[in-house]
C-alpha cells in the first residue's frame, strides 16, 4: 500500500526530492531513495511500508536502551524496512537493510497497535529495528493511536532526519534513544554513509526545545569509535551542550553484516568508556550488551547510593521513592512511576493483526 508523504517537492528538472532526511534523495518516476521504502509515484513521494511490520514483540524497556523510563516495564516493540544510513556494522540488516517486502510479514493499523499494547499491559510502543525516520507517517499516526489509550510511545533512532520533520514526530513522542554511532564525520562518512552534524542537531534539539525524554547510545567498535580521545571529546559534548543529566549508553559490538572482521568489543573498552565520561561530568553513564551490573545501576547524584540495580535487561535492586533517592531524597531525573515494572528480561513475539503469542 502506498500512502502519500508530506514532506517533498518538485525540483526543476522534473525530478521530485524527498525532504524527509539530509539525504535528499532527488527521484525520476518509479524510483526509490536510498531507503528503498519512500518512493516517487507520478508527482507525489509515498511510504510503501505503512501498516506493515516485519514483526512485533514485548521487550523490556532497557532493551532500547532507556534506563530512567519507566523502569522494568514492558514495551510492545516493532519496526519495518529500510534505513537511511548504511552503517557497515548494522546489528539489524535483515530489517534495514532489506529490499524484500516479503519480510514485512505483520499488516496492523496504528488502532490495532495500541490497542494490542494495551491488551498486553505495555506501558509503551517503541519504533525500532529500523529507523522511524523512513516510516515517518505511519509512526505517527501510531503514537497519536497510542497516546489515546495512554501508552507512550518511544523512538529508537538515528536522528537522521530534518528540521520540519523532526517537529513533526517528536510532538507525539515521548522517549528517545538516539545512536550516536561515533564522534568524527570520517567514521559517519566513511563507515555509516551519512555526516555527523545533523545527528548532533537532533540531539540538541530533543534537549532543549522538546520534553522528550532522551537518551544516548553509542556501539564501540575496536579500532572505529573506541579511542580514549574521541569518547573523551564525545563526552565533553555531551556535557556542554546537553548537560550533565542525560543517560549514555556505551554498548559492545558483535561482528555482523559488513565488519565481520572486527572482534567483539573487550568489556574493559566499555568500562574504560564509562570512566570517561563519568570523568567529563556525567552523571548517568551505562556499559550494555554485557553482564556488568555495576555499569548497569544507577547511582543517586546526591549521596552515590545505588537507586536501581540492573544487570543487562534484570532490575536487581530499586530504591527510589517518587523519583527521589530513599536514602537522602536527591532528585534522579527520569520518567519514574511509584514502582518499578516486573517485566524482567522476557521477549514475547507477538502478531498484531492476528493472534498469538510466543514466550523467549
């Protein structure tokens, strides 16, 4: 099903250029854009993919990751296909990166959606596995569904994307992770086929113009993004322009897709990572994709007590009240409700259009 894009315009040789991304992508009649999922039909740009998913599935919510939103709790997780990077390590290219419909398997309209979330007990629907960029309309119309019954909704992304429709989404959004993949424009170029500066734009933009609860991840690669001094920088901007109190997330890489050469990320490259920023003024900084339960907790900036134990997906501790540290009432900043969830580290596919569901 092809439904109508809102952000394009024609260019003066006849071609139509989508604007829904720094992209650009310039198209004469029947063709697709680097995405493969927003193409040119006669004089208008349309989502191939809306209502259709390559699957769904109840996650926890630190899978995301988003260790200071609603913690614990279960989130109804989906995505569809297409990406408008190329990141050569991409830990979801059969979804990205595919150019077969076949694998959206999973038709739901936004209704549907939230109202399987809610059926389920989520406290939230996440756009994830592949970019909510490239599926735009269809992820908004989602959340607006979502927000009607009172689940929100979540944006697992890049932050690839411009300015007006960057307005438009993160109005009906509520959380975000953003994957800041590295801290150089040669690793953006070189390795993920975009540039780093409108992802920084995104950043800025979520913190200071928006209530969105944001939170950053970036994989280390070994020998790409991991030197001391470039997560020293990364971190220090971090700091300057977002502030001290944003989550990030420094998270271990496993050879797949084009970089099957790269080892897996040491543990000690995520512990060394953590101290640096913790160094730079941050105060929430997380190693994830490995059991480190020290670099999993969080700690109350007031008196350093350990507020919530986690190890990977599993909250092992919890010692907050109303948002607030139980030892000495320090505000942890977060999304916070008076007890934490008891989803725990399960993932249940599930169909939305159908019916079902698989514990794994």
């Amino acid at each position: 099903m092809s439904f109508e894009g809102r952000y394009f315009h024609a260019l003066p040789d006849g071609r139509i250029q989508c604007d829904v991304c720094p992209r650009y992508c310039a198209l004469h009649e029947g063709q697709r854009g680097f995405c493969f999922v927003r193409a040119r039909e006669g004089d208008r740009m349309v989502l191939t993919t809306w209502g259709r998913s390559s699957g769904f599935c109840v996650d926890p919510i630190e899978k995301k990751p988003l260790n200071h939103f609603l913690p614990g709790t279960s989130v109804l997780s989906f995505g569809t296909a297409g990406c408008n990077l190329g990141c050569r390590f991409c830990q979801n290219w059969d979804m990205s990166k595919s150019r077969e419909m076949d694998i959206l398997a999973d038709a739901a309209t936004p209704e549907q959606i939230a109202r399987k979330a809610q059926e389920l007990g989520c406290r939230s629907v996440a756009f994830t596995y592949n970019d909510p960029t490239v599926f735009l309309e269809y992820a908004v119309d989602a959340a607006q569904a979502c927000r009607e019954r009172g689940i929100k909704a979540v944006s697992v992304t890049a932050g690839y994307i411009c300015d007006d429709p960057r307005r438009e989404l993160y109005r009906h959004i509520d959380a975000a992770n953003v994957d800041l993949k590295g801290f150089s424009e040669d690793f953006y170029r070189r390795v993920c086929l975009g540039h780093l500066d409108p992802v920084l734009d995104t950043l800025r933009y979520l913190r200071r113009e928006t209530q969105v609860w944001l939170e950053i991840t970036t994989l280390l690669i070994s020998g790409e993004n991991d030197s001391p001094a470039e997560i020293d920088a990364l971190t220090r901007w971090v700091f300057r322009e977002l502030g001290p109190d944003v989550p990030l997330h420094f998270t271990a890489f496993h050879p797949d897709f084009k970089m099957l050469d790269r080892p897996p990320t040491p543990a000690s490259t995520l512990t060394r990572a953590r101290e640096i920023g913790l160094g730079n003024g941050l105060r929430y900084v997380y190693t994830g994709n490995v059991h480190d339960e020290p670099g999993g907790t969080t700690h109350c900036p007031g008196c350093g007590k350990a507020v919530i134990g986690r190890d990977w997906y599993r909250l092992t501790s919890w010692s907050l009240h109303e948002g607030q540290c139980a030892g000495c009432g320090t505000q942890v900043p977060g999304v916070f409700e008076g007890h934490p969830g008891q989803w725990g580290p399960r993932r249940l596919p599930v169909h939305v259009g159908g019916t079902g569901a698989r514990s794994v």
